[in-house]
C-alpha cells in the first residue's frame, strides 16, 4: 500500500493518512489471537465514543475465516448494543462533562442538538437508522441518553438496526471471503472519500425522514 503511485494522492487527501493509520492499527488486531476480542472492544467503543467502525475488524476476521463471518457478525453487534447502553449511560448522567467533550471533539454538536428533537418524535426509527447507516451512532446513543427515551426501544432499535448491518456484512464475508478486504486495501483512499459522502447522506436520510 504505500508504493510510490499512492504517495501523490494521499498528500492530496490529508485526512487519509490518519485514518489510514488508524485502519491499520485496528485491523492488525486480526491477525493475532486477539482478534475476536479486539473486535467486541472496538464495536462496543464506537457507539460511545471510538471513530472507527467495527466493520473494518470484522471485514478482516472474516476474511480470514469466513465461515466464522456470522459469528464474529454477532459478536459486534452484542457488544456494539452494550457500547449503545454505556453511551446512553453518559448521556444520561454524564452530559455536561463526558458527553459534551465526546459531541465536541468530533465537531458533531449540531447533529447532536438536532437528533435530540428528533427523539421525541420518531425515537425507534431515528435509532434504528442510525445503526443502519454510516452515521456516527455515537451522537444517537448519547442523545438517547440526554432525553431520557425509553431503554427498552432504544435496545430493540439498536439490536435490530446493528444487527441487520453486521449480518450484511457477515453473509458478504461468508460468501465472498478474502477478496472483500484485498478490495477495501486496493480502493481504501476512494472508499474513505466514499463512506464520508454516505456518512453525510445518512445523516440527510434521517433528517428528511423524520423531519
């Protein structure tokens, strides 16, 4: 990956290069005997307050083991629900410190004030799309916690939202394997451009549906 034909386009693309190193520092959890682990700690810390997505660990396991794809599926999302549960915990108690540096280090506050309003509207499916799309999930299980909506909807939408996204990824790991992550290392600077577009257009998407 860094051969002289990609040092041009990442000088072009600032932001790559730390998210670059961050990918790669994930994923090298996979190739240990940590990896099953590594994954359960990185979905459980995204939905509070981790940036990278446990796609990428689970992108790897599978790859490596693709028969095991639906497992390591319900591993991220368990421990991604339980990251949403720690996440309403510190919207719930912990706002005015931990939840507001969380929703301020990655610039998010205006996300984070409009989900709010939402809630009281459509809380179910705000969630459910929230685990669904590339939306930090984070800014909703915070916001969750700050209204104080009900924590078993919140469960349900969490489980069902995060769960259908893992197990999509599980059964393309299952069926296709290694050549998915031989893919993402290939394309990773244009897929990184590509999920920023569809991170902001599940943002939209939730915005104009319960608007």
């Amino acid at each position: 990956m860094k051969n002289g034909t990609e040092q041009p386009q990442r000088k072009w693309w600032p932001p790559n290069r730390a998210l670059r190193s961050l990918y790669d520092w994930t994923l090298h959890w996979a190739d240990t005997r940590y990896g099953v682990a590594a994954l359960a700690v990185v979905a459980f810390a995204e939905s509070s307050f981790f940036l990278v997505p446990p796609d990428l660990l689970l992108i790897a396991l599978g790859a490596g083991r693709p028969k095991r794809a639906f497992l390591f599926a319900l591993v991220a999302m368990i421990f991604s629900v339980l990251g949403g549960l720690f996440g309403y915990l510190l919207g719930a108690m912990f706002m005015e410190t931990v939840g507001n540096a969380i929703v301020n280090f990655y610039h998010l506050t205006e996300q984070f004030e409009w989900v709010s309003e939402r809630y009281h509207e459509a809380a179910f499916w705000a969630v459910f799309t929230a685990g669904l799309t590339p939306i930090p999930y984070k800014v909703f299980t915070i916001a969750a916690g700050a209204v104080g909506i009900s924590i078993p909807g919140f469960v349900m939408a969490s489980i069902l939202g995060r769960g259908l996204r893992f197990f999509a990824v599980g059964a393309l790991l299952f069926f296709f394997g290694a050549p998915v992550r031989s893919f993402i290392d290939r394309y990773f600077d244009r897929l990184a451009i590509l999920f920023t577009i569809l991170l902001v257009g599940g943002f939209l998407l939730v915005k104009y549906a319960f608007h």
